[in-house]
C-alpha cells in the first residue's frame, strides 16, 4: 500500500471503524466513525513494526489515520 492507492475501510459491516485526527493519543473528539466498504484515498503511511501499521487515508473529505488492518486496496482479495 502505498500514498496515492484507492482503498476500502472494511470492517464488521454491523459496526463502524473509528478514524482518528491525530496519529497517536486520541481523545473521543478526535474520532470519526467510518462504515464498511468505504472508498478512501492513502496520503502516507507509517509502518511502525510489523504489528501495528496505521495508514492515513482521505475519507468523506477529512484526513483520518486507521488501523492499517481495516485499510484494504482496491484490487485485494478478501
């Protein structure tokens, strides 16, 4: 995944998926719920290790970092 791809936050479709402003501490003002199967462009991406990975994505017009677990590219299977 790199900046620029076209991706889909995917998630359990009964539940939505909180985006953050800001990368690290976060505080409830800070969330934005995001639902299942939804369209996003990535601006950067931060790999940290090889577990916790976090992708900051264009959704609904707003910059919002993500679990890069939840971050799915277009073409990916599954």
């Amino acid at each position: 995944m790199n900046p620029g791809d076209l991706v889909f936050i995917m998630g359990d479709p009964s539940r939505p998926i909180l985006g953050k402003r800001r990368h690290r501490v976060a505080v409830a003002a800070d969330l934005t719920p995001i639902t299942h199967g939804t369209p996003a462009l990535v601006l950067e991406v931060d790999r940290g290790d090889a577990h916790r990975t976090h992708v900051k994505v264009l959704v609904q017009g707003e910059a919002l970092w993500m679990p890069g677990g939840f971050v799915k590219a277009s073409n990916e299977e599954g």
